[in-house]
C-alpha cells in the first residue's frame, strides 16, 4: 500500500514592506555643520520622514495622532520615528557631529488630497488654489479688523470690527464682544458662530474661543499680512497655515 507523503509547504521569508510615510516636501536645508571643532566622525543621518516628524510635531504643534493621520501610519510608527529623530538630533548636537538629512521610507505629497491638513504643501497649494477660488462663494470668511477697518486687529476679541467676506462680497460689522468686562474671547467666538462663518482669519487665538470654534467645525488660518485684503488673497491662494497654537486666557479676557 502507497502512502502519501506531506511534503513541509515552502514559508516565504519576503519582509513585509514598509508602508511609505507621507512627506509634504524636502527640506531646503539638508545638512547642518558644526562650529568651533574640526569632527571627524561620521555624521549622523536624519532620514526624511523622521524630519518630517519632527517639523509636524515640534513646528508645527501637531498631536502625534494628527501627526499619523497627516504621515499615514499607525501612531506607534511615528512615535518610533519621533524618538529616533530626537535622538539623532541630541547626538549631533552633544558629539558636536555633521547631521545631515537623507534617505527614508517616505513619498511627497502629491497635492491631489482635497485637504492636505498640513499647511505647508506647495504641490497642494497650488493643486487647490483654483479649487479654493471656485469654492470662495459658498465660504464665509470672517477677518477682525481695526479703528481703520482695513488691517487685521491682533486681538481677536477686542477687534473693533469684523470684515465677513461671502459670495464675492464683503461686509464690515461691529463686535459686540469688543467692550465686554470679562469673556470677551467666548462672547466674539459665539457671535462669529452665531454668523455661521465657516473660515477665521486671525493673528492669535485663545484656547476657550479656539474651543467653540472647533465644535462648530470652523478653520482658522493664521495672518500673516498686515492688510485684510492681503490675507484675503494669500488664503485664496493657499498661502496661509492653519493656527495650531491658542494661547491662555488674561485676567479672564481673552
């Protein structure tokens, strides 16, 4: 009688490849030379995604969950790339060593994302500067003005005005928050949700406006312009960040 022999199955021994890390753009500066000491070490290699990191979390203010949903991996693999980064960065600083940025498992931004969540993308700048034009008429823009009611006021909540820019036209208000004894911050933040803007411009926010802001599902871009009419373009035109940092509170005015 014959018998059947069960050959061992062949097991593959291939690594399961790493899944690329989304990058928005190369760094314009790609090494770092020390000063005051001739080194002759090898110098210490950055990689690109874990500088990408390191600008997301320590630039930028992302969480480490924003920063894995922007890079699109697990949190716990930015994590891992964050704590390399880190470490490399402090052994070039201590040993006094060449650092120098290459290399990684990482692809750039293709500027095709409908929001790129990053604000620094020229590819996605320029990939949605027409979108966000033909979009403006269905935005409501709101910009705090001062006593000349053409620059932006630095302090959102003292704003003597605020400009609203929707369907191709603008129109400038009073804030009632502007006079307010105490909680000046909430009280402008709930009349500009009460105008259902869906877009602020501004300097600086404080973190409790910031608050109703986000549960509304209101943008804040960060001015960068003296003249609203300037931030206005550089926002049409892609060209503002979004503002990740919301400062405290004073004296409970904000």
């Amino acid at each position: 009688m014959a018998y059947a022999i069960n050959e061992p199955k062949e097991v593959s021994t291939m690594p399961r490849p790493k899944k690329c890390r989304k990058v928005c753009q190369m760094p314009q500066i790609r090494e770092f030379h020390p000063l005051g000491r001739a080194c002759g070490d090898p110098a210490v290699i950055l990689t690109v995604d874990e500088y990408e990191a390191i600008r997301l979390i320590d630039r930028q203010g992302f969480s480490q969950e924003e920063c894995s949903a922007y890079m699109q991996v697990a949190r716990t693999t930015v994590q891992l790339i964050y704590n390399s980064a880190r470490k490399k960065i402090a052994e070039a600083l201590v040993e006094g060593r060449v650092l120098r940025i290459e290399g990684g498992d990482y692809q750039l931004c293709s500027g095709e994302e409908e929001y790129c969540g990053c604000g620094g993308c020229k590819k996605h700048r320029l990939g949605c500067a027409q979108k966000l034009t033909k979009e403006e008429k269905r935005m409501k823009i709101a910009v705090p003005l001062d006593e000349n009611r053409q620059d932006v006021c630095i302090v959102l909540a003292r704003a003597p005005y605020f400009l609203f820019r929707e369907n191709g036209r603008d129109t400038i208000v009073e804030n009632p928050a502007a006079k307010a004894l105490g909680g000046a911050g909430i009280q402008a933040a709930q009349f500009l949700v009460d105008s259902r803007i869906d877009t602020l411009l501004t300097v600086r926010c404080g973190e409790n406006a910031a608050e109703v802001f986000k549960a509304a599902g209101i943008k804040i871009y960060k001015s960068a312009n003296k003249a609203a009419a300037d931030d206005l373009a550089a926002l049409e035109e892609g060209r503002l960040e979004e503002l990740t940092h919301f400062h405290g509170g004073y004296h409970g005015v904000q």
